[in-house]
C-alpha cells in the first residue's frame, strides 16, 4: 500500500484479556518495526523484524507480549491477559533498502485502552 | 545511562529565531543518526538523517553530529509556530538496524 497501514485504530479491553494488533507495511520495506509511546513519553522499542532473519525481540517487556510476521508481510503483535499499564499508543513502522535504509515511515497507530 | 537522551523541554523560542534541539547518545560505535517530528497526536515523521560528522541542511533545518562529543543537534531557522511540535532524536546503534529514540523535545514557537 501507499503507506503503513495499522489497526485497529482505537482498542478498549478490559484487564486480563488479550489484544491483537495489526500492521501492515509498505510493499517491498523488508524491515518493520513495533514501539510503545505511553502518554506524554518517548517511543519504546519493542520488536524488529528484517526479511527471513530471526527477530529483535530485546525490548519486549515481558513474556506476555509476543509479534509475528510472514516474510515481508503483515505482523501481528499479541498481548495477552492485559494490564493497566499497557495502555498506550502502539507505532508500526517500516524501512526499505538503499540509501534512507533506516528511515522508517510510521502508521497512525493502534490505541490501546485496558480497563 | 538511557541510550539516547534529550532535554524534555519545555524550550520556548519566539517566531523567526533559531530553535536549538539537543542529542546525546551512549553508544561510541552508532553510525546513523535521525531527526523525527512529532506533532501532538500523530505520529513521528522524518526531517532529517546524519551519517557524517559535520553538518547538514535542508532548507531552514541543519544536523549537526559530533561522534567524538556523541552528540547531535537539530537547528530550526525562522522558527515559525507551525514548527510546534516534539522533536525526537533516533539512533541506529553498532551492528544493527534497530532504532532507539530519545524521549523527546517539545518545542513552542510563539507567534
């Protein structure tokens, strides 16, 4: 697609529930990238992903968060059984190759709202 | 130590002078360095990148790196109210692609 594409936009759960969000890249980035942004904070870096190798998975916080992704495609980022404080706003972004290899083009976001 | 650290702000310039946004990273070995604008309640986009100690411009926006110091900076020229918004630093530290962020700078440009 022309742009990054998450969703859903909005997400209203209540505690102990799990949540899945979706992104879906530009077509042909091979890299994608999952961040946290609470309210009024900085974005914190969660997962990255790069064509068929395996994951950064270092800034998952805990083992309650989990993401996937099929080759060059789609990627789902799973938490389960939520809690308050994973409310927040999460960023999908993609980068390709060449010389703005590691700029990234971000999606509008997933909102998430735990109850 | 955060990775990349930036001043919270709030930094309050007047319309038409030079915003001075501010950047140190922890990692000597870092080679890509980015700035991302944010504006409230939307996502990050890319002003500008860095690779080379020096300088760069883009129209009213200069980058600055200083690897020695591990430093980078952004000025704004002209500032105008329109340029409100937070201003986040990234990092690709050594070995790899990932992008680390700062927390940020707000800025107000007063008219």
């Amino acid at each position: 697609g022309a742009g990054v594409s998450q969703s859903p936009s909005n997400k209203v759960t209540e505690k102990g529930k799990d949540v899945e969000l979706r992104c879906d890249p530009i077509s042909g980035h091979t890299a994608l990238y999952w961040y946290r942004q609470r309210l009024g904070q900085g974005l914190e870096f969660l997962i990255y992903f790069q064509g068929n190798s395996a994951p950064d998975k270092s800034g998952l916080p805990s083992d309650r968060f989990s993401a996937e992704r099929t080759g060059e495609s789609v990627s789902t980022l799973t938490i389960q059984r939520t809690q308050q404080e994973d409310s927040a706003v999460y960023l999908c972004a993609s980068s390709g190759l060449g010389s703005g290899a590691n700029v990234l083009t971000f999606g509008a976001g997933s909102r998430l709202t735990v109850l | 130590q955060k990775e990349v650290e930036q001043n919270s702000g709030p930094l309050s310039v007047p319309e038409g002078a030079i915003a001075s946004l501010n950047c140190t990273y922890s990692d000597r070995g870092s080679q890509s360095f980015f700035w991302y604008r944010q504006y409230s309640g939307k996502s990050p986009e890319l002003i500008m990148f860095i690779y080379s100690n020096g300088d760069k411009e883009d129209g009213r926006f200069t980058a600055q790196l200083n690897k020695a110091s591990q430093y980078v900076s952004l000025l704004i020229r002209d500032s105008q109210p329109s340029d409100s918004a937070t201003y986040l630093c990234a990092v690709n530290p050594a070995g790899g692609f990932k992008t680390i962020f700062g927390a940020g700078t707000r800025l107000f440009v007063k008219a």
